[in-house]
C-alpha cells in the first residue's frame, strides 16, 4: 500500500479545524473508502487530500470512515530537530513490518514558506520502504501550526485506520513548549533525545516528561549517552504523574536507529507493546480515546460557531444590537446571549 509519490500535501491555510460546510464537489466517497479499505495506495491518498484540502465532502468522508476505525495502534514520536526521528521511524517501520504488522506513517514536515506545501524530507529518508505494499508513508505540512501536527492529522489517522494499518507511526515537525499534541493523538508516545543535546534539561522544561511513555536514547553510541539516561531517571525520580501508584512509569531504552542490526530498536517495540497491553487493563487507553475525540468534537463545533459568527459581522441584526449597548438600552452580555440564540 505505499504511496511515497502521491501524498504531496494540498496548500491550505493554517487554521482551526474545518467543518466541512462548504459547497459539495464531485467525489465518490463510498468507492474511495471501500477500495481504501482494499488496500488501494490511490484511494488512500485521494482520501487524506480530501481531508488536507478541506474539501466539501469533508463531512461525508468523516462519516464514511467512522464505522472502519478506532483498530490501529497510534505511536507518535516527537523530538529535538537532530535526534534521529526519520532514522527512528524507518528502524521502528522495519521491526514492526518483521512481525507481520500493516504500518502507516503520517511524517509532518514544515511547511514551504512559498507554497504551503510539506517539504517532504522525511519521504526522501523513507526510501527504504518504497516497494513495500505493506507500508503506507504520507508527509503532511504543518503550515505554521505551532503544535507540530497538521490540523488534518486526525482524519489522516482515521483514513490510514479504516485502510486497515495495525499501527500508525506519527512524526512531528519537533518538539518544544507548545509542541506536545502528539501525546493527546498517540495512544504510545516516544521521545527521542540524543548524548550532548541538553535534551533531558530541556525536556524538563518544556514538560515533556509528564507526556512521554517510552524515552529513547537515540545514537547511543556517542559519549555521554549513560549521562543522559542517569539525568532522564533522576529528573523521573522528581515526582509528577508517573510516580503516582497504578501510573505508568516510562522505561528508557538507548537505541542507534541508523545500525540495520543490534540498534535497540526490538527493546523499544517491546516496551511499545508493554504500554499497549498496560494501556487496556488499566482502562487508561479508553480515557484517552474519549478525552482525544471530546477535543475534536470541541474544535469543530467551535470552528462552526466561528464560521456562524463570521456570517453575522456586519449585519443588520448585529448593528442593531450594537446601537443598543451604546444607548444603554442593554449591555454586552445580553446583547450577545441575543447574538447567539439568532445563530
């Protein structure tokens, strides 16, 4: 099912979710999620344009999809710019392919400051899995979302979900302060560090041990990779959530993803898969499924009630109201209740 050559990202200006309302466009839904599901690499990327473009049939696509997913296992790997990431993803891809598993790859690239588009570095790391039908690989642009997923991510992680991937692996852009939504996406996160980068201190700071499942100490062939992993288990030892009884503690594994053989990387699917099993008898997995699709249902009825409001700005209705809170007729907020129950 790979698809290296038709997921070029579709421009679209960087925003909140969309929801779908636009006039209608001539796609056959049903037809392209049933040979998605087939396993068909066109229909597949056909679908996540869709999705990126805001298309029309937004919506439609959305409903489609739903009865197909909620199946895949979501890995998301987030990290300094340097640490290995696209090496990582390529290692974890082939591991995970060696045990029989369908994987999907969402690689969120930055976004060209001409076109909008994904400058797709990390396609041209994945090469090595080019010709693998049970491998499907798409970058995404950010386009200036500070988070580091494309808005569109989600839908993009249900269309690769209904085609039937068992895990999907998401790679963001890097990591930072305002960078951790990948933990509310992935039910496994990995953060990757390197020896000699002040990850560990940064990544104190920037909060990312209260979100990471699983650390990886990427090229731990360097000095000061035992260094790292004392600084990343004394700054664990400190407290937060995963010293809490019945917690989750996240183990830490020293990786050199770029090795074919001995790179750590079977001891990071291991942990991958103690997470998982950890996630369904502690019922965590569920929570945070549900907490995932509150959040969406939250942007989007918020994006309408912003498209809604758009469509009021300068009306007659609007002015009306105005001209009342001026003369103390009213006051804002009643004036707004009224804007509201108009909408």
């Amino acid at each position: 099912m790979t698809d290296l050559a038709a997921g070029t990202a579709v421009q679209t200006p960087a925003g909140p979710a969309p929801t779908g309302r636009r006039g209608r466009r001539a796609d056959d839904v049903p037809t392209l999620v049933e040979r998605a599901r087939e396993g068909d690499a066109r229909s597949v990327a056909r679908l996540i344009s869709l999705v990126e473009d805001a298309s029309p049939v937004l919506r439609e696509v959305a409903a489609a999809l739903a009865p197909h997913t909620g199946r895949a296992q979501v890995i998301g790997l987030t990290g300094s710019p340097g640490v290995g990431k696209s090496t990582s993803t390529t290692a974890l891809v082939r591991a995970l392919r060696a045990a029989g598993k369908r994987v999907g790859v969402l690689a969120v690239d930055p976004s060209s400051p001409f076109s909008g588009g994904a400058l797709l570095g990390d396609r041209v790391r994945m090469q090595d899995h080019a010709g693998d039908p049970g491998v499907y690989i798409r970058s995404m642009a950010s386009r200036g979302h500070l988070g580091g997923l494309a808005w569109s991510t989600p839908q993009a992680l249900r269309v690769l979900d209904a085609a039937g991937c068992d895990v999907v692996l998401i790679e963001t852009v890097g990591v930072g302060q305002s960078e951790l939504e990948i933990a509310s996406l992935a039910d496994t996160t990995l953060v990757l560090v390197a020896p000699g980068m002040g990850d560990g201190i940064q990544a104190a700071k920037a909060g990312i041990l209260e979100v990471a499942d699983v650390f990886v100490v990427n090229k731990a062939d360097r000095d000061g990779a035992d260094q790292t992993v004392r600084d990343l288990r004394y700054m664990l030892s400190l407290g937060g959530r995963h010293s809490e009884g019945g917690h989750w503690r996240p183990p830490i594994c020293k990786t050199v993803a770029s090795r074919e053989t001995d790179n750590g990387i079977d001891e990071v699917v291991a942990k991958i898969e103690a997470h998982r099993q950890w996630l369904e008898s502690s019922g965590e997995g569920h929570r945070r499924r549900s907490e995932r699709a509150a959040r969406e249902i939250e942007a989007i009825a918020l994006a309408s009630l912003r498209e809604r409001m758009g469509d009021v700005r300068g009306s007659a209705a609007l002015g009306a109201l105005a001209d009342r809170v001026v003369a103390g007729e009213s006051d804002p907020y009643r004036a707004a209740d009224e804007l509201l129950d108009q909408l």
